[in-house]
C-alpha cells in the first residue's frame, strides 16, 4: 500500500482496479529470483539487519537451528506473510529491499530444505540485556540437513562477504567486520615548508 501510495503521488490519476496474479507463474519468477548459493541466506539476514536500523546483530547456530538476533525496526505479521511479493516489483524503497532480502532468506532456506524459519518479535535478551528481534531457521531433526556443517558454512559466508556491514556482526560471539579491527586514524600536521617541498 505504501509503494503505490508513493507512486500516486508521482503522476496523476487515470484508473484503478483490481488485478490477481496468476500462482503458477509467480512461482515460475520467483525460482528465477532465488540466490546462487542457498547458503548465503545469512547474508540477507544480515542485510535485513542492516536495513532494520540494527545497532547490533548476533548469529548463532548449533546442529538444528540458526539464529540471526538484532535490534531495530521489527516486522509486522502482514509483512512477513507477504514478502515473497516485493521480489516483484523494483526496488524503489528501503522498506521493499529489507523484505526482497527477506523473501531471498526464506527462499534460499527452502532451497536447503529447511523446515523450520520462525520470526520471534521483540524480547528481552538476558544475555545482551537489550530488546531483540530473532529469526530462527533450520531443521526439526538433524537428520534432515542435507548439508554437512550448513551452520559452519552460513558462518563462512557472512564472514567473507558481510566485513563492511553497517551493524558490527557477531558470529557465535566473534566480533566480525570492520568494525572490529582496531584501526587508529593519526591527525599529522603538515607546515607550509613541508608542503612545498613535494
């Protein structure tokens, strides 16, 4: 509603109607719309994250779950029921790319066969003492992860492709990213003499 919103304002009004998308072809798209690596749905998590104001992003894993913790703006359940759709449409707000990032995730953890992907809304985390979103993903029994190590690897991808994430990321409770290295910027005061001496 809000994207149209956004674009009625841009034009002027000539019709509207009602229009039904066709199941079977939005499957069709939607498979076309799907990530390489199945395994990058931590990435998108992350980007989530990102795009949700996170200050701070936690990701655990053990042999049945993945957990993705953050703080920031949460997710309605009309939101999480339909974000599927904005792979559909062009990203032209912030709010449509967090949910494209979203419905990738949700994708990509079919892809692997996953068959648990529950979104829990804000708590109070007693570990961190700050109020926290949580996806939590994977398999009912362990026994149904197609991939060895799946967890290790969503690990090993997050660490390779999301260093320059807005948020700092912990992996298991290893600070990740740029922002965890420690990086001293030095003020070097260069004279005029010193100047014309290059």
């Amino acid at each position: 509603d809000q994207y149209l919103a956004e674009l009625q304002s841009e034009g002027s009004h000539e019709s509207q109607g009602w229009f039904t998308i066709d199941p079977v072809r939005a499957q069709e798209l939607l498979q076309k719309l799907k990530l390489p690596n199945p395994l990058a749905l931590g990435c998108c998590l992350v980007s989530f994250a990102c795009a949700s104001n996170a200050t701070r992003i936690w990701c655990d894993r053990n042999d049945e779950h993945y957990t993705v913790r953050f703080d920031g703006l949460g997710l309605t359940s009309e939101q999480m029921q339909g974000c599927s759709s904005a792979l559909l449409i062009a990203a032209r707000s912030a709010d449509v790319h967090r949910m494209q990032q979203l419905a990738l995730a949700m994708q990509a953890a079919r892809d692997l066969g996953m068959d648990v992907f529950e979104y829990i809304p804000e708590q109070m985390d007693s570990q961190i003492g700050l109020p926290v979103h949580q996806f939590r993903l994977g398999y009912s029994r362990p026994a149904l992860a197609r991939t060895p190590h799946w967890g290790q690897k969503i690990h090993a991808v997050i660490r390779q492709r999301c260093e320059w994430a807005q948020a700092p990321i912990y992996l298991d409770s290893e600070r990740i990213g740029i922002a965890s290295s420690t990086v001293q910027l030095v003020k070097v005061h260069v004279s005029e003499e010193q100047k014309g001496m290059h």
